[in-house]
C-alpha cells in the first residue's frame, strides 16, 4: 500500500511485498553462491587447459556479481520488513534498492551471454566437470532472468501512468475543471478499454459475435467501476481477507445471549416444513446436478466413471425425445441417466447448447415425484461466465400481479432463452400431453438454480401449482418485492458461507469497504499478517488479536473514515464516498440491492475440534435474506458452493432424518411389546 511507483508510473506491487520473493531469491542465490565457491575451489587448478583461462574468468566474476546482488537482495527484504501497510515511510528507500538491484541485473545478463558462449564453444579443451559446472550456473542464470522478466509482467499496471498523474498531490488543484474532467474521463476510458481487453484475451478461445461484444463492454465497465476508486495491490486484498477472517471468526466464537439462542426455535408445524422441503431437495439436487453432465459425474466418480460411460457410449439409445447441441459420445446423456436413474423413455428434452445468454438445460419425467422436471445447468463455460457477470438491472414487470420489478440482466436473459424453448417449442406442452396430471418443477444449481428461479416467476401465471429448488443461487437476483412474490413456491437452499449466495454488488463494496479499513489501520508489517493468515487457515487455532488505529474508538468515530484509509481510496471516489454516508446494505446507485429468490434453507456444519474433519454433520434452519447480506471469510466459501458439497449436505440431512425416525419407530415397538 499504495502501488509503488517507480519510472515514472504506478505497479501493482507494494513497497512491502519483496519480503517473501526476496527471501526467496536470497536462499537460492545463497545456495548457489556457495556451491560455485566450492565448486571453484574444488577445481582451482584444473583451469591449465585450452579455454580454461575463459571459464576461470566467468566463475570468479560470477561470485563477485552474485555477492554483490546478495547485498542488494539482502538489503531490500530488510527495508521491506519495515514499516506497517500505511505506513511506508519507513521504506522511502526501498526504490532507491531496487534502482540498484535492477542495475545489476544488466552485467549478470551480459555475463549469462558470455557463459552460454563460453560452453558454446567447441574449442574448449577442459575437464568435462569444469564444463558441466559453468553449464549449470549459466543455465541457472537464464532461469532467474526468465523469471524477473515474466514477474515484471505480471506486475505491470497498463494504467500505472495514468494513474500516476491522476493521482499526483497537486495536479487537481492547478488543473481547470474543464481540464481535471476531461483528464478523469480519459482516464476512465482507458481503464474500461484496458479491461475490456483482458477479458477479450481471457476468452479468445469461443467465438465472439454482437452479443459477446456487448458483454465484454459492459463488465469492463463493472471492473473499471469496483476497482478505480482504491489503492490496493492483490496482497493487500489477500492481507485483508485473511485479517476479515479472524476478526469474523473472534465474533462468532463469542458466547451469545439467551434470547439470540431462543430466536432459533421453530415451532413444530414449521420443522415439518422443513423436513418435508429438505427431503424433497435432496431428491431434486440430483437433477441439478445431473444437468451439469459427465464434468460432474467424472469428478465425483474419479476411478470408475471413465469405464462406466465408455460402456454405455456406443450403444444406440431411443430417439423419442430431442437433443440440442454436441454429445457425440453420448458422454453427457449417459452421465445424466446414472446420476438421475431414470430411463430413456423419461425425456422429452435436452439441450447441450451452449452460448451467452444461452444455457444448457433437460426436460424429464420424474415419477417417483410425479413431476414434469425442468433442470438448468449453472457454470461450466465461458459463455456462462459472461452471463454470470452481467450484472446490470433490467424491469420485469408480471402483468396483474407485480410491477417494477428488478432483476439480474445476464440471468434474466438467459431464463427468457429457455422460456421460449418451453413455451414457443411446445416442449411443456408435450410433456404435460404424456403426463397430464404431473405437476411442474423446475431446479438448479448456481448460474442455473438463479435462471430458474427467474424462468419460475415467468412460468408461474401460466402454471400456479409449480414449485422451484435454486441450490446455492446468487445472490444479487431478485428485488425486494419478487423476493418476497416468490417466497410462496420458490426454495432456496444455501450451504454454510456460500460465496456465490452472498455476491452482490452492494456486497462487494461493503467488502472492499471493510478490507480497505481493517488493512489501513493494522499496526502490523503486511509479512507478519500473511505468514500467521496462512498458519491460521491451515491448521487453525485461536484468531490473532492485532492491535489496530480502530481499538478504542468511540462507535460515532468509527463512521468516518481515517487518514490511512483515506490514502488507500483514489481522489474523487463517488463509490467510497456513498459508503461513507450509507450503510452497507444500502446499494450504491448504479446497482440497487438484490436479494436471494424465495424462502431459503440455510444449512450449516456443526462445529468439530478438528480443523479438517471428513466426518461432517449438518443442521438446517429456514432463514432471511437479510442473514446474507455481508460476504462470509473461510477456507469454504467456495468449497460450499460446489454441487457435490450441497448434496452431500441434503443427503446428510434426510438420512438422519430418517434414522431418527427408525429409531422412534422401534422404540415404540419395544414399549408396545413389554
């Protein structure tokens, strides 16, 4: 904190992030200075042959260059452990070191030249030994400067001259207005242009049409917007995250009151619900998961599914039912009859087409349920990754039953794709033509579970006894009012601190809102905060209690912000200055607050002394959106939101369940018996 600018431009690199890669370096640059001085030794007079004058000269200028870098390298692993995150002061001469140590680089690339020349050449008469050793030191050499050259990359900000004008003292106060706003929109255009070009990169593989263009313009803008008004470099981010964690855990470990544990009752009425939706989850996160085709079956099933489809690939399956899309090997149909158990004969549809806005999904017959059962697909492409990140709002207004409506762009277009396969295709009206008395039930699972729960507010006029299961859904999806309109035939099932259940873009800021503060008011070196933040997450223990400009601060202080965390936020942020005057859940202009779909089942883990523990226990609770309106910090956020995890969770649940009532069943055998 900040980026360091050196060169007369700003890299996504902090003063006090040379800790680790200097120490790094210097271990590797230690080994190999002793092991040429000994080597050196060892062969001293073994240098009397035809080319030995010139191996003789690179191995002891070389140890003379290693030295000195050791001395530079050393020098700016101290300097970096100075100081806290806002405090750089103490490492003010820290460019000056790398000034130096870059200076050095430019003799040991030359001398790597020389080298390579020198074992290069055949006219070298000496000791194969000798040779090998000046071999392996060049190519060392190589390595290292290949691996400064791509670190130099990675760290290179395309906007670090940009922002290092913009964020110049002075600069603002000469410029006119007219000047200063014409300076801020270029710098926002570049930005967004900078953005929309790695996202083009990133998806240079998928072909790109009208739709992609727009896409790739509109998250660019997304990005620009989260990430223009701070200051952070990723291990401030990654520092900051770990920091959350700890403080978030110390909360949660404190005892709570009588009434915060009484709140938590359920009248019994209520349990029934829940037991009977947990049951009839468990049973329809299959077909949600099923939709995702052989991907999830092979990574569920890592030794056997391979052999399992391979015997079914070649066989010719029923063509009473239509397929979209490439399944050549029949791949994705057979894993989705294993992971279903239904038959051929259950389908009425499936489509593996996939495209922005256009996702997967299948049409079955499931009898055990007597449902017509809709399943969309969630993330596994590209193209699903754009839908996902298509955040913007757009109106979905339900004629005579609920006006004005908010709701998440890329996914309402995508719920609109499979509405008019389903209703244009005559694909519902097929199906309910070979089961007319079926009732319609439409799940999913991530991207897809948000889709369905979209697609069944569409469908529901037309269809009012359907029922819908989003498993793990995002979170930024519906408004207030379809929120609370869906809660009648909607179910949202959420497991423990599900990263994707809580992502929003008022959440994201509030998140970057309390990274920004936690990380500007730690009194500690960055180094110390990742090297106990990794400890912690790995094997645990009790959260470190590190002090902080916040400890004793009155609660009227703590709302406004203080001069380190003002130093992390760029001049002019509109964002951080909402923040300032809102509240976290108070969604910032642009992006009003979405909220999970319908009635929502959260269900958690107990709580084991063990840090990992393959033996995991769950309990269930109905919960409100409202509990999922902050990002959760934890080694699970994302492991909770994979489809394996919820139905192991689902399955865990109904299990017990029903071993519980085995047990009751028998007890009372026993007591009628006596």
């Amino acid at each position: 904190m900040p980026g360091m600018v050196m060169f007369g431009r700003r890299w996504a690199i902090a003063s006090d992030d040379f800790v680790f890669p200097g120490a790094f370096e210097l271990f590797i640059r230690m080994i190999w200075w002793v092991g040429i001085l000994v080597l050196y030794s060892v062969h001293k007079g073994k240098f009397n042959c035809i080319g030995g004058g010139l191996l003789h000269s690179y191995l002891l200028v070389l140890l003379i260059l290693l030295a000195a870098i050791i001395c530079a390298v050393s020098a700016i692993v101290c300097v970096s452990m100075q100081g806290t995150i806002s405090n750089p002061g103490p490492r003010k001469s820290l460019p000056k070191l790398l000034y130096t140590r870059l200076g050095l680089y430019i003799p040991e690339l030359v001398w790597a030249i020389v080298g390579a020349v020198s074992v290069s050449d055949t006219d070298v008469r000496c000791e194969r030994t000798v040779v090998n050793v000046v071999f392996g030191t060049v190519i060392a050499s190589w390595i290292i400067i290949i691996f400064t050259i791509v670190a130099v990359v990675i760290i290179f900000d395309p906007l670090g001259g940009k922002k290092t004008l913009y964020l110049a003292d002075d600069i603002n106060r000469n410029l006119e207005s007219s000047q200063s706003g014409q300076l801020f929109y270029n710098v926002k255009k570049t930005a967004t242009r900078v953005w929309e070009t790695r996202i083009r990169l990133l998806c240079c593989c998928i072909m790109q049409d009208d739709d992609h263009r727009v896409a790739f313009t509109s998250i660019a803008e997304l990005f620009r917007t989260y990430f223009s008004d701070t200051d952070l470099v990723p291990s401030d981010i990654a520092a900051g995250l770990t920091l959350l964690h700890q403080e978030q855990d110390k909360v949660e470990n404190c005892p709570k009151e009588p009434e915060e544990v009484l709140c938590h009752s359920h009248p019994s009425h209520v349990t029934d619900d829940l037991d009977i939706e947990l049951e009839n989850a468990a049973h329809y996160m299959q077909f949600a998961a099923a939709a995702y085709g052989w991907p999830y079956y092979i990574y569920t099933n890592p030794f056997t599914a391979l052999c399992k489809l391979n015997g079914d690939c070649c066989r010719n399956s029923p063509t009473d039912f239509d397929i979209i899309g490439g399944d050549r090997l029949n791949f994705h149909f057979g894993s989705i009859l294993k992971i279903t158990g239904l038959q051929y004969r259950d389908f009425i549809h499936i489509s593996f087409h996939n495209k922005i806005f256009e996702i997967p999904f299948f049409v079955a017959l499931d009898h055990k349920k007597e449902a017509i059962v809709v399943a969309v697909r969630g993330t596994l492409s590209f193209e699903d990754l754009l839908t996902d990140l298509s955040v913007e709002c757009e109106d979905l207004t339900l004629e005579d039953v609920l006006e004005n409506g908010f709701v998440h762009k890329g996914i309402t277009q995508a719920a609109n794709y499979i509405y008019r396969r389903l209703i244009n295709d005559g694909i519902l009206n097929k199906a309910f033509t070979i089961a007319p008395e079926y009732k319609l039930v439409i799940v999913g699972h991530s991207l897809g579970g948000g889709t369905a729960s979209i697609l069944a507010i569409m469908l529901r006029n037309s269809f009012p006894t359907l029922r819908c299961y989003a498993f793990s859904p995002p979170g930024g999806l519906l408004s207030k009012s379809l929120a609370d309109y869906s809660k009648c035939f909607i179910v949202s099932v959420i497991v423990g601190k599900d990263l994707v259940a809580r992502l929003s873009m008022p959440n994201m800021e509030d998140l970057k809102r309390r990274i920004v503060r936690i990380v500007a008011n730690c009194n500690r070196p960055k180094y110390q905060i990742l090297l106990y933040g990794c400890w912690y997450e790995v094997f645990g223990g009790d959260p470190d209690n590190f002090p902080t400009e916040l400890d004793g601060r009155s609660q009227d202080a703590l709302t406004q912000p203080l001069l380190a965390e003002e130093s992390l936020m760029m001049h002019r942020s509109p964002s951080y200055n909402a923040l300032a005057d809102e509240s976290p859940l108070d969604a910032p202009p642009q992006y009003p607050h979405l909220y999970l779909p319908g009635k929502i089942i959260h269900i958690v883990e107990e709580t084991s002394s063990r840090r990992w523990s393959s033996d995991v226990k769950y309990t269930a609770r109905w919960s409100k959106e409202t509990a999922f309106s902050n990002i959760l910090i934890s080694p699970k956020m994302i492991t909770d939101h994979m489809p394996d995890v919820v139905l192991k969770a689902l399955n865990n649940l109904t299990e017990e369940k029903a071993s519980c009532i085995t047990c009751q069943i028998e007890g009372d055998f026993h007591t009628n018996t006596v």
